[in-house]
C-alpha cells in the first residue's frame, strides 16, 4: 500500500488551515448584541467542546492525522468519544468556535465557524467513504452514531 495521501486529503487540510487562520485574526465585522447570560453560556459550550476535544485525541493516541485517509496500522474507535459523536474532534472543533463566538459577541467568528462546519461535514463524508471500505464494521456503527453531536 502506498504511503502518499490522495490529492484530496492535501485539498481538505489546507481549506481547514485557512479557516482556522482565519478565525484567528482580530476582525470585528459586526458586533452582535446578547444577553450577558448567554455570552457565558457561549463559554460554558467552548470549555465543554474542548474537553470533548481533549477526550477524543487521547482515544486517537496513534491513529491521530490531521488527514481524512485512515493511518494504515490504525483500528476503529466506537467507545468514549466515538461513541457520542462518529467525529468528536470536528464536533469540538464547531461547537468551540460557535461557543467562542458568542462569548466574543463576534458574528464574524460565527460565520468563520459556519464554514468550517460546511468543510467538517464534506471533508467527514469523505472520511467515512473511506473507513467503510477499510472497517466492515463501519456501516453498523454508522447507523448507530450521530456524525456530529
């Protein structure tokens, strides 16, 4: 089997970078007015999406790849994380930049996130065409588990 990554896989990584860089810059497009309530909740969703996050990147230990192509030596995760979620780490990924965004009141981060949610739900259905055809297993726990939360 060979080693080099589908020229997809490179495609889905680097939108993402760029999504995530562009998350990060200090623009302030529109200021969103919300209740101060619902700013903290705003943070309350980060710091849990960030402990789903966490969960799930220990669960992956050497079967983390930043790429949609399942690593040749790795096995299917259906417990913990993977047993709330089929991606917890994308689900960590939009729920903490949703959560972030409130908390911020910052629409531009919102819609930042909406994007990337838009590349999590492409680059997952992909990811999914590929597991299913390395673990048989898959479509039962396709069925059973939510792509996102």
């Amino acid at each position: 089997m060979s080693l080099k990554k589908p020229i997809k896989d490179y495609l889905f990584v680097s939108i993402q970078l760029v999504i995530f860089v562009a998350y990060i810059l200090p623009l302030q497009v529109f200021h969103l007015q919300l209740p101060e309530w619902l700013c903290y909740s705003g943070l309350v969703f980060f710091v849990l999406a960030v402990i789903l996050g966490i969960v799930a990147l220990l669960q992956l230990n050497t079967n983390l790849s930043p790429f949609p192509s399942p690593v040749s030596s790795g096995k299917l995760i259906t417990t913990g994380a993977f047993g709330m979620s089929r991606h917890p780490i994308y689900t960590a990924f939009i729920f903490s930049g949703f959560g972030y965004a409130i908390y911020t009141l910052s629409l531009y981060k919102f819609l930042i996130t909406l994007l990337l949610f838009v590349l999590f739900y492409f680059k997952s259905v992909y990811e999914e065409k590929l597991l299913s055809e390395k673990f048989p297993e898959y479509k039962a726990y396709k069925k059973r588990t939510r792509r996102f939360i």
